[in-house]
C-alpha cells in the first residue's frame, strides 16, 4: 500500500476534503504496517502505535496539519474554511462564475452561502442579484432568494438591487415583491395590487429604513402613495433623509411633485431644480441656509450623512450645485447672499484659482481671519478627495495640523487615502508631528495608511509610497496602529501588498 504523499511535496492549493482523505488514507497506511506512515505519525507522537497506545486518525490530521503548517487539525480546518470562504466573497463580488463554482464543491462553503458576509450585511444572492448565470449557481448551491440582509437601519432583499429584468427572473425563481421595490421598478398596478390588500405597506421600511415613497419612481406612484397616507416627509432610518431629498437629483420631476403637494424644501433643493424663488424663500427665512454644506452639521434640514452626501457629494454646498446643474440665476442669488469668507470656500473647492487669488487680492486678510475649524477644511478635503482644493488650500496658506474628520489632521486624511504628492507637501511644511494619533481613534498617520490601504483603497493611491515617506521622515513603524492596539500589519489586513510592504520597512 502506498504512504499519502505530504502536501508540501506539490505546489497545488490544499482543499479541506482532500485533506480529510488524505488523513485517513495516511492512518489505514500505518494501520497495514508501512513503515513510511508510521514514521510520519510518531513523528508528531512518539508513542502512536505503541504497545499503550492506538493508532488514531487524530494522529494523522495532527501530520496533515503540520506538514501544512498549522499546529492543529482543527487549526487546518479553521484556516482552510477561511480562505476558501474568503476566496468565495472576493470570486462572488467580482462575478466570476467559474471559480465561483469551483468553491461551492467545497461542502463548507456551500454551507455558509446564505451568511451575510458581504457590506451591510448581505448575501452572496444580493450582490449577484443582476448576473443571472451566477444567480441560478447560487440558487442551486441553496441561496435563499429570500433571507433579507442583515443591516440593522433597514434590511435590503435581493430585488433592491436588481434592475426590472433581473427582478422579473428572480421573480420567477421564487423572490417576493415588495412594496418598495415595486415603486422603484415603476410597478403600479402590482403596488396597488399590495396596497388594497394591506393599507399599511404605504408606510413599509425597506432597504435603510425607506419607505415606498423614497421609492417612487414617477410622479403617478407618489400621487399614488401620497393619496393613501403615505408621509410625505418621512425620513428613512440610515441616512435620515426624505422622500424628496431621495429623488432630487435623478428623478426631479418627483421632488418637484413632491414640493408641489407640500414637502419640506431644503436650499439644496432650489439649487438643484433652479428655483429662484424657492431659494429666495428659504434665505429670507433662514439667512444662514447658504452656509449650508453636505455632510456638515449646522443646516437641521440636511444632517450628516444625509443622502446627498452620494447623490450631490461630500463636502458640496448650494452654490456647487446650482453651477453643476447650470441654475446662473440661483446661482448669483447664492452669490449675493454669500460672505467673502464663504465665497472663498466655494472658490476652493470649486478648484477656481483665479476666483480664489481676486478674492485674496481684494482682502489680504482673509486668510487670516479664518477659524481653525475652517482650517479644518483642508483635512476634510482631502479625506472625500478633493485633491485640487486641498493644494489651493496649501498654497493660501491653511493650517494642516487643524483636526478635521475624527479630529485627524490633513497629513492623516492624505495618508487614508494614499496622496503622495499631498503627503510629501505636508511632511515638507513640518507642521504636523509625524506619530501623532488622532482624537478618535488614537491611530497615527501611518495607522491610516495601512488601514486606508485595505479600507479606503482611494483610486490612484500609492500606500506603499507613503508609508515609504513616512518612515522615511522618521515615522515609527512599530508604533500601535490604533486604540485598540491593533499592529500596523494587522491594521493593513485585507491588503497582502501593504502588509509585506509593512514588513519590509520593519512593521512586525
């Protein structure tokens, strides 16, 4: 009888099943008296068939699991299930079928197909949702088409991601419509259909918390909603945001509806639509409604991660997006109404240089006069990308240690997300201290480095360049990579090229 043969003589990938026959194969070997398999065995347990002692199969899962490199068969296992259901997520997400397949042969991975191990807690079937021929695989593997994901502000199901062809197969492979996901496809009679049966799903929460009317497709299924009770201004639970404010900017024609029959306005909502005289409005009532600015506190109709921080952007004010959507009126009205402080701000991160330098010119001071939470801007820039206000910002003079997102400076924001030019400008000027931990999470620019490196991946980033700065400029890089004492590898975890990066620089 032949001896099983190590894995570690062969340079193919190890399966767990494989693994499992492999042991035993190994243990009926020693059991027939070769003498290769019982050297194995009693090279990780002397006494393994000894006069006191049996040969087990727990003792050739033990020289599986070494010769693999882990110090247990229960390690093995640990490790093996890991990875593959690693290398599942990652196949999953990129849509790639065969190698998809390839995994849901393994019996563990076919096991956890339902488990939410994707953002927000979905399902492999919700984010192959739109791929039908991915879609049937998982659906043969035992993916239940109806398990919602497992997001506490509002569970999504497989339909809220898919575009109507999608959603009519899923349909046909047992998925349940809801009401959301009927007025977001534009199905009226199918919502009205749900409605007349039961009058309370005008007010069902979906996906974040929303409601059909964040929904709505068209101006008829608002009406629809709105003439069975549906609130008009209901905000969802994720991003606290209303029906309106959901459909300002790709289906317009619903938020005009929805102001028209009584929703509360935002000046946001005038910039967009280029309504004069609803800006007027809103000004006249609240004056400091044109400092207002997404994702920042002080403006109560638009809190913090409200939806607009994706339909309009991080960062973006009035004034953006009446120029973006081409309003010149709303525009000038914005203008007029706008301090020199606040007119340079919108300059900045419009990225204009000349309005930036007449503005200056016009008031020497002005830079001068700023506070340090509007130095503060310059961190926040660079943290939502905006890479061209922050080197304006840079040249007029801002502050880079002022604390911005978490209370991180600007050279911890432009590490987040990989900026070598920005770094080496920071790093130049001295003004931040190179191991300095942020207020929140207590992680130093190069915690942020390596965690935006996994995290973050910002597009054209360079994380192992900055690092190679940092470290460079003196940075320690054996410093704890945040509050909770997490190394700078571990933090980089998910990133196998930063990681080794890490370790070439001297992380441990």
């Amino acid at each position: 009888m032949s001896t099983p043969r190590s894995p570690h003589s062969h340079s193919s990938p190890l399966h767990l099943e494989q693994q499992r026959k492999l042991a035993k194969e190994l243990l009926r070997a020693a059991r027939a008296g070769s003498a290769e398999a019982l050297a194995r065995l009693r090279a990780v347990r002397t006494d393994a068939g000894g006069p006191a002692r049996e040969l087990k199969l727990a003792d050739a899962q033990l020289v599986l699991a070494r010769d693999a490199g882990f110090p247990s068969w229960p390690k093995l296992v640990a490790g093996l299930e890991e990875r593959d259901l690693a290398a599942f997520r990652d196949a999953v997400g990129r849509r790639d079928v065969p190698q998809v397949a390839r995994l849901l042969v393994e019996p563990h991975v076919r096991a956890r197909v339902n488990d939410p191990m994707f953002d927000f807690g979905q399902r492999a079937a919700h984010v192959a949702a739109r791929d039908r021929k991915l879609t049937t695989l998982l659906i043969d593997a035992g993916a239940d088409l109806n398990v919602p994901s497992d997001w506490q502000n509002g569970p999504f199901t497989v339909l809220d991601r898919a575009d109507e062809p999608a959603a009519r197969f899923l349909l046909s492979r047992g998925a349940r419509l809801t009401p959301n996901v009927a007025a977001r496809l534009g199905w009226i009679e199918d919502l009205a259909a749900m409605v007349r049966a039961e009058p309370s799903l005008v007010h069902a929460r979906g996906g974040d918390g929303q409601q059909p009317l964040h929904e709505a497709q068209s101006v008829a299924i608002a009406d629809f909603l709105l003439d069975r009770g549906a609130d008009i201004d209901a905000r969802c639970i994720d991003h606290k945001s209303t029906p309106a404010q959901y459909a300002l900017v790709e289906r317009p024609e619903v938020a005009r509806n929805l102001l028209r029959r009584g929703a509360t306005p935002d000046i946001f909502m005038a910039a967009r639509l280029g309504d004069r005289a609803l800006a007027e409005q809103l000004l006249d009532a609240d004056p400091a409604a044109v400092t207002a600015v997404v994702h920042e506190p002080g403006y109560a109709p638009v809190p913090p991660f409200n939806i607009y921080c994706w339909s309009l952007g991080f960062g973006a004010s009035p004034h953006a997006v009446a120029k973006k959507y081409g309003h010149e009126e709303v525009s000038a009205l914005l203008t007029a109404r706008s301090s020199p402080r606040l007119l340079l701000r919108t300059a900045i991160f419009a990225a204009d240089a000349r309005r930036v330098r007449a503005l200056v010119a016009a008031d020497p001071t002005l830079v001068a006069s700023l506070s340090r939470a509007e130095h503060g801007h310059l961190a926040q820039a660079i943290f939502h990308g905006a890479s061209e206000a922050a080197h304006l910002m840079l040249d007029l003079g801002f502050d880079p240690a002022a604390p911005g997102v978490d209370g991180a400076t600007a050279l911890h924001t432009a590490c987040w997300v990989g900026n070598v030019r920005l770094v080496e400008r920071i790093l130049e000027l001295g003004a931040v201290p190179l191991d300095a931990p942020d207020p929140t999470h207590q992680s130093p620019p190069l915690g942020w480095t390596a965690y935006g490196s996994a995290q973050r991946r910002a597009p054209g980033g360079d994380y192992p360049a900055v690092a190679s700065r940092l470290v460079a400029a003196g940075a320690d890089i054996r410093a704890t990579g945040n509050l909770h004492g997490r190394t700078l590898i571990e933090m980089a975890n998910g990133n196998p090229e930063m990681q080794e990066a890490l370790r070439q620089f001297g992380a441990v």
